[in-house]
C-alpha cells in the first residue's frame, strides 16, 4: 500500500469518526456552556448541577442519532470493503 492510499484512508477514517462524534461533542457543548452562564448568574458552583444535565442530554442524543451514527459508520464500512483491492497491494 502506497502513502497515498494510506494517508487517504486514515483521512476517510478520521472524517467518519468526526462526523459520528460531532452532533454529540455539540450538545455536550452547548449544554454545558449553557449551564455555565447559569451558574454564574445564580452563583451556584455545584458540580452535581454541571454533571447531570450533561449526561441527560448526551443519552438523549445519543437515543436519537444512534441510527443516524450506525448508518454513517455502515455507509463508511461498506464503501471501504467494496473496492478492498488498493489496500491490499
């Protein structure tokens, strides 16, 4: 396998991880962020309060988007394992 094949399938790999953790990484985010500016206004500093939103949100996205996520990686694997013959020399 030539560094360009591999350099080009580590990308493709890289960019469908990227794109199955994205949506997850943002409402992470947001809702942290979020929690943050509220706890400065109230000045409440808990970390219970930061904690529990955060895991409530990531398992209700992660509900939601887990067919979006398992398509993605499907599409990915079987674009992968239908033309194996590059990798292989």
């Amino acid at each position: 396998m030539s560094t360009d094949i591999a350099v080009d399938l580590a990308r493709h790999t890289l960019q469908a991880a990227l794109w199955c953790a994205a949506p997850l990484l943002i409402a992470a985010t947001v809702t942290g962020l979020t929690i943050s500016i509220v706890q400065t206004l109230t000045s409440i500093q808990d970390h219970t309060i930061t904690t529990v939103p955060r895991l409530a949100v990531m398992a209700i996205a992660g509900m939601l988007l887990l067919p979006w996520m398992m398509r993605r990686l499907e599409e990915f694997t079987i674009h992968l394992f239908s033309d194996f013959h590059p990798y292989i020399r």
